[in-house]
C-alpha cells in the first residue's frame, strides 16, 4: 500500500509570506493578503514600535488578524555578534511583549539581516522558538531540515517567474515561501506586482494557505507520526490531524490515533 501524507483536506501544496519589520507600509499589504485570502507572518521588532515609518503597538491585534506576528529581536542587532546572554534578551523580550499585544504563544521568527550560526539556533531554541527564517533563497520548494534555519523560496522580487513552476507541481508538501519588507514596494514604487503576484496564486484548491509556524506545526507532527515496521499501522502521538493517500484515497489520522490500513 502506498501511503502520501498531504497538507490539510488532501491538499498537495502550501503558500506562506513573510515580512520582516512591522512597517506602515503592512497596513497597505495585508489588505492585499486579505482580499486574495493569502496569509502572512510578520516578524516585529518590538522595541521600535511607534518610531518613524513603524507600526504602533496597539495595532498589532487588530491589523494582523487572521495572519501571524512573530519575532524580528526586540532591536534587530546582528544576534551572532552580540554576547549569548544578549541574544536570549533580544529574543524573550521581543516574545513577552509581541504575546501581550497578539494575545497567543508567539513562537517563529525572522533573523535580522537574514544572518545567523549554530549557537544562535540553540539559544532559539531554549528561547522557545520553533522555526525562524533565513534571507538565503532556494527558488526551491522543499521543507527544511532544521526549522530555525528555515531557507525561503525567494524574496518577493523573484517570485512571479516561480508561479508556473509551483502550480504545475504534482509531489506532495511543496511549499512556497516568500519574504520581504512592504516598504519595499513604497521604495520601488511596484506594489502592482504583489497584487498580480496574490491574484495569480489565489484560490487554488489544492493549496494551503497558512502562516510560517502552521506549517511548522504540521511537517513536525506528520514526521513526529509512528509507523509500523510493515506500514500497515500508524499512531499520531501529536495533538494535529495530519492527511495523507492510501492506494489514492484521501485519509486523515486524527490526535492521538491508532489506524490499521
């Protein structure tokens, strides 16, 4: 029998956005995610807020909702240049005051200025963070080895060239992950191509749209899944139903689940 996991309701493929920041220039893009039903997750530095061209605190609820806030370091140093205890503060503090405005567990993150190294990743990671993006694109749609070292697809320049090739994708757990900075499209005067680039991506069934730490979330709890050594049962030890095909059919196992195939 030939077992596929997919992403929730069978769907073969994934689109997440990611933008760093928390710039004015959000307030404009994210009614461009809401009208195409694209999501986003916006990483924010929560010591800048309310200084020139920045969003201010109390909008943080109110303009995100229905996308994700995440983690940028509370003022955006270059983590791996600074002491280790440094970077922990850099990191719990951006946490502890994103949650109090967001009103949830705020747990993936952006590194500033894309750069980072193995000690900031274990740092991260005993700061309770559970995935953080990099700037060093793939223009590939493959899931990552390490999710604190997460490699986007491309920035947002490159990605309507990249659109035929995703939606021809036929495999399993593709996902596209773009990044940027919305006052990027102020600065270039292109906001247009964000627009084409939401529309020509909309409203494809056979793919999730989903913020960075959904999607972290679920290609954790479908590798976390138990499988029999014969591949006939499998246990899902996570709280997450995960999708998969059996011999075509569209199956899901649902938290803490035993099924025999």
């Amino acid at each position: 029998m030939r077992t596929r996991f997919v992403f929730p309701e069978g769907k073969n493929k994934a689109l997440t956005m990611s933008y760093d920041d928390g710039v004015v220039a959000d307030r404009r893009l994210v009614e461009i995610f809401n009208r195409y039903g694209i999501k986003g997750t916006f990483h924010l530095n929560s010591a800048t807020f309310g200084n020139k061209g920045k969003i201010e605190p109390e909008e943080v609820a109110t303009l995100y909702k229905g996308h994700e806030v995440s983690c940028h370091a509370a003022t955006h140093p270059f983590l791996e240049r600074i002491p280790r205890g440094e970077v922990m503060r850099e990191v719990w503090e951006d946490r502890k005051r994103i949650e109090e405005l967001a009103g949830y567990p705020v747990l993936s993150m952006s590194y500033p200025y894309g750069t980072h190294n193995d000690e900031v990743i274990e740092i991260l990671r005993a700061a309770g963070i559970h995935c953080c993006r990099t700037t060093a694109a793939t223009k590939a749609f493959g899931l990552p080895n390490e999710f604190l070292a997460w490699h986007p697809t491309c920035h947002h320049r490159d990605a309507l060239p990249l659109i035929p090739n995703f939606l021809n994708i036929k495999y399993p757990l593709a996902v596209f992950f773009v990044w940027g900075h919305a006052y990027e499209f102020d600065n270039n005067n292109n906001w247009e191509d964000i627009e084409s680039f939401c529309q020509q991506m909309a409203g494809h069934e056979d793919i999730w749209y989903a913020t960075n730490i959904e999607i972290c979330r679920y290609v954790k709890a479908v590798r976390s899944l138990d499988v029999s050594a014969d591949g006939t049962m499998i246990y899902n030890p996570s709280a997450t139903e995960i999708w998969f095909t059996a011999d075509n059919a569209l199956m899901s196992i649902k938290a803490g689940e035993t099924i025999k195939l």
